[in-house]
C-alpha cells in the first residue's frame, strides 16, 4: 500500500511524500525547503529514502541539501537538467522507468514551463508529479520552452488515466480559476470546481492534488483543442497548439 501526503512549503509551495507501507521505504516529490518536510518526516515516524526532483526552480530543489544531509536520502532528476540540479545519484530521461519500492516508476518529459522539466507517473499509486507543468487549473509559465513543447507535455499527462490524481507544486488554484472563467464562462463542471475551491480554501485545506478527470473538465490549458474553447476565442480555424498559446498569453497578463 502506497500513503501519499501533501506537504505545504514556502508561501504558496508544495512538496509530497510517497510511502510504502509493506517496505518502509518514503520518496520526498520536490523539496522547496526542509524544515516541514522534515517535521511532517519526524510525525509519522517515516526515514527519507528518496528524494525526486521534477525542475531545477529553486523553490523546488532549495531543501535537497538539508535533507540529505540529515538523511542520506538518494537523488533522482532528469539526465537533461543534471547540470543545474543538486548532485544526482541517478537520472533518467523520458520514457525510463525505475523502480521505488518494488514499484514501477515512470518518467516523463514535460518541458514548457522549463527545459528538461520532468513528471513521474506511479501506476500503483494512481498518481502523477507534475511540478509546475501540468497544474492545478492551470500549466506553468513558459520561462524557457516553447508553445509547441508545453502543448505537447500538457497532452501526454491529458492521456494518462482520467482516475489520476495530479500532484502539482503551487496553490495557485483560486486565481487559476478566476482565469479559466474568463475563457469558458459556461462552463457549469468549472463553476461547481471554483465553488468547491473557495470552500477548501476558507478552511484553509490545499486543493492540490486534483483529479485528471477534473482537469480535463475545467481547465482551460488542457481544452485548448475543443470547438468551443476556439469559438469563445475567435479560434474556430487555429491550430490547437496557436489556441493554447494564445490562452497562456491571456494568462500572463491577467
């Protein structure tokens, strides 16, 4: 049995633990600094085997060392990122798979937001780490890939499961929602998930993870190839790949 376990960092960060129950064994998803990831560690009683780095950002790798240090935990990162990322005790690229736990690991090249940027899909767990890709509402700024790169990432993670819960790195969900209103103001799925968000956020709950078939319902990156999205956007003819550039443009500057 595999425990997953969202841990808020920073302001606005997350990071996330995956434990083996049968082996004892714990993966730390992105490490934006140590001291609650240490604590929450501490909490259960659980030892830091892993540590898997989806970007070099570093609000996701800033915590690496301490935690290492304390805990002797192996890296994994991307082959593509290894020379800005903390050093790697091992890196793979897309398409490889490894093993956590006696569980298989799949890594998938998501670049758009960075270069190199990777996902790990845990079947067993029914679960994606997608960093700051594919995002709660929302995708990631395009800091250093293209369009064409991000529309491509965004549509493998579309592919996976629809039951697949989306493990992403930020709380940006309640301004992601503003936004996606703006593209798809009858969007009934999307209201009802704006509702909902509001809900868990005046209590204070994160709203990440989401669901995949969520994201397919209501967020705006992952439609961008649906009649009506390219209606709304006077897109009726555009290629799906122009009609999410020009919705991440919109988003830039909302």
């Amino acid at each position: 049995m595999l425990t997953l376990v969202t841990i808020p960092c920073l302001s606005d960060n997350y990071a996330f633990l995956l434990h083996d129950e049968a082996t004892g064994e714990t993966a730390l998803v992105d490490a934006p600094e140590a001291a609650p990831i240490a604590t929450e560690l501490a909490a259960r009683g659980w030892t830091l085997s892993e540590i898997w780095l989806t970007h070099h950002h570093g609000d996701h790798i800033d915590g690496v060392a301490d935690l290492v240090k304390a805990t002797g935990a192996r890296v994994i990162g991307a082959k593509a990122d290894a020379h800005r990322l903390p050093d790697l005790d091992r890196a793979y690229g897309d398409g490889d798979r490894f093993g956590f736990a006696g569980h298989d690991v799949h890594v998938m090249d998501v670049s758009g937001h960075t270069v190199g940027h990777i996902a790990f899909y845990v079947p067993d767990a029914g679960t994606v780490f997608t960093g700051d890709s594919l995002m709660a509402l929302g995708c990631g700024r395009l800091f250093e890939g293209s369009p064409e790169q991000m529309w491509d990432s965004l549509s493998r993670l579309a592919g996976l499961p629809p039951e697949t819960l989306v493990c992403s790195g930020h709380e940006y969900t309640a301004s992601n929602a503003a936004f996606a209103a703006t593209i798809e103001p009858g969007n009934e799925a999307l209201k009802a998930r704006t509702e909902s968000i509001a809900a868990l956020r005046a209590e204070g709950q994160p709203t990440v993870p989401s669901r995949l078939s969520e994201e397919r319902e209501t967020n705006p990156f992952l439609r961008a190839h649906l009649s009506g999205v390219k209606a709304a956007l006077h897109m009726d003819a555009a290629p799906d790949v122009e009609v999410f550039a020009e919705i991440r443009r919109r988003k830039d500057s909302f």
